[in-house]
C-alpha cells in the first residue's frame, strides 16, 4: 500500500502544477484551475486516507 500512496501523492502534485500552470497561461486543456486544484486534493486526501487505514503496528489510532 506505499507504492499505492507515493503514486497518489505524485499525481497530486502534478494536478497541482497543472492548476499553476492553467491559472498563470490560461490554457489548462478544456479544465480550469479550480478542477485540477479540486483533484490534487481530493487525491491527497485518499493518500492520507489509504496510509491511515494500511498503517502497519500496533498503535491505537
């Protein structure tokens, strides 16, 4: 589940880069920068969310 987490990690900072991108040139391939910034966090939430529930040890959560 870590690869799973540092693939959505990666893909939030590119829907982050890709919000930058779009609101400094305007061209953001039919998405506006609210839309790409709206999927960076989402996908970084369900990282959060999979190492959260996937954690390994015994600590109480």
């Amino acid at each position: 589940m870590a690869n799973l987490t540092k693939v959505l990690v990666v893909l939030a900072a590119i829907g982050f880069i890709m919000a930058v991108i779009t609101a400094v040139t305007g061209v953001g391939l039919g998405v506006s920068p609210e839309g790409y910034s709206r999927a960076c966090t989402n996908l970084a939430l369900l990282a959060i969310a999979v190492q959260f529930v996937f954690a390994k040890g015994t600590g109480k959560a």
